[in-house]
C-alpha cells in the first residue's frame, strides 16, 4: 500500500517506557495517543476530483475556531479538533467511513511497519559543528581558539561571493520530519493508544502522524 492510498491516524507523543518480552529483553517504545480521531469531510472523486478522508483530532474550544471552519465541522457534526488532515484513500476504504465517523487505533496491527512524521525538537542557534556534523579541528598543536569553527568558506575575488546553500550557522531544528519502517509492538484499543518501537519526532505533547510505512517490504 502505498502512500497515496493509506489511511493513517492523528495523535499526540505522550513518551517514552520500555516493555519487557517473555524473555525479559526490555524494549523501548513511544506512546502516542490516538484516541478520538474523527473524520470531518469526505472527498469523492465526483466533488472533489479526488479521494480522501479528512480526519481531525484533539479538542478545541469553539470560541478558538476560525467561522468558516465551524461552519465545516457543523455541517459534519463533529467537535472542533486541534488538527486536521487528509488522508489520500482508495474508494473502497473511503466508503466505509462517513462525516462524523470514528477511526479506531486498530487502524493499525502489531508487527506493522509504520512512518511517523512530527516537528523535531528546536535546538536554537548552532554552530556548524553541531548543526551540519562538521568535524572540529585539532584540539592543540597550535591551534588557537579555532577548535569548533567553519574555517574557510572557500570563495576568492571570482565568485566573491558565498553561493546560496552553504552550510554554515543557524537555526537548529523545528522542522517537520519522518521517522521510517517502526513497528508497532501494541495497540491499546480501549484507551487509544499506539505503542511504537524506537524514538519519533517531537517533543512530549507534540502532535503527529502515523501512516503505513512506504518503503516496508511488500509495501508497494
């Protein structure tokens, strides 16, 4: 199943635990939170040219929602969310769901591959050692309070000047990312929760984006 035809789910990273197996290795995993995520709209190939499920999640006080929105997730009957998103589907799976529909965690099986996508941590401003995975120069012989800088940005009279894209300082992080091909270890279908083997994107709280993965075996 590709990407463009997998319907994932919305949720929020609570943090990390470690379970144990039978054997007692210690496995550590990510919880996410996917619980209450409705479908507030969905898009037929006759409306809208194409088809998807547009999915919310979290709760929002009305007076925080913007008229035009409202009027959208009215017309559904479905509670304002904190984020919405769409999930490009087949017909088949589109049809099964209609506005004001739940999407269980089940979405998802143990032993399933899957991609997690969120906003990585902000580190601030940061040198191009940290920032780019230079590497430092000697730390004696020397070498004058020049142990963690660029050096040279390699440009003369011709060009003279720096080309755009070259790696220097700046801001660290706060950028969308994917993590790929995690397996989800289980499924907490009561409470809604996903446990995910490994680290995903985000800080605690921060909202994300749980799909099939797209480059597991088998899966295109």
């Amino acid at each position: 199943m590709s990407l463009s035809n997998s319907l994932g789910l919305l949720g929020r990273k609570v943090g990390m635990m470690r379970l144990f197996t039978d054997d007692g290795d210690a496995v550590p995993v990510t919880v996410v939170d996917v619980s209450n995520n409705r479908v507030t709209q969905v898009k037929t190939q006759e409306n809208d040219g194409y088809v998807a499920l547009q999915v919310t999640f979290g709760s929002r006080k009305a007076s925080r929602v913007t008229k035009p929105i409202a009027g959208h997730l009215a017309k559904a009957g479905v509670e304002a969310g904190e984020i919405i998103q769409e999930f490009k589907v087949t017909a088949d799976t589109a049809a099964q769901y209609a506005a004001g529909a739940a999407v269980p965690a089940t979405v998802f099986a143990v032993g399933q591959k899957v991609d997690v996508q969120g906003t990585s941590i902000g580190k601030g401003f940061a040198g191009t050692i940290k920032r780019h995975n230079f590497k430092s120069q000697r730390a004696s012989h020397g070498n004058s309070r020049s142990h963690n800088v660029p050096g040279s940005i390699s440009m003369a009279q011709d060009p003279g000047r720096v080309f755009p894209g070259k790696r220097m300082s700046g801001h660290l992080g706060d950028v969308t990312c994917t993590t790929q091909n995690l397996d989800v270890v289980r499924v907490d279908e009561v409470r809604g929760l996903l446990l995910i083997k490994g680290a995903i994107p985000g800080s605690k709280g921060g909202f994300v984006t749980v799909r099939p993965a797209v480059k597991a075996k088998g899966a295109n």
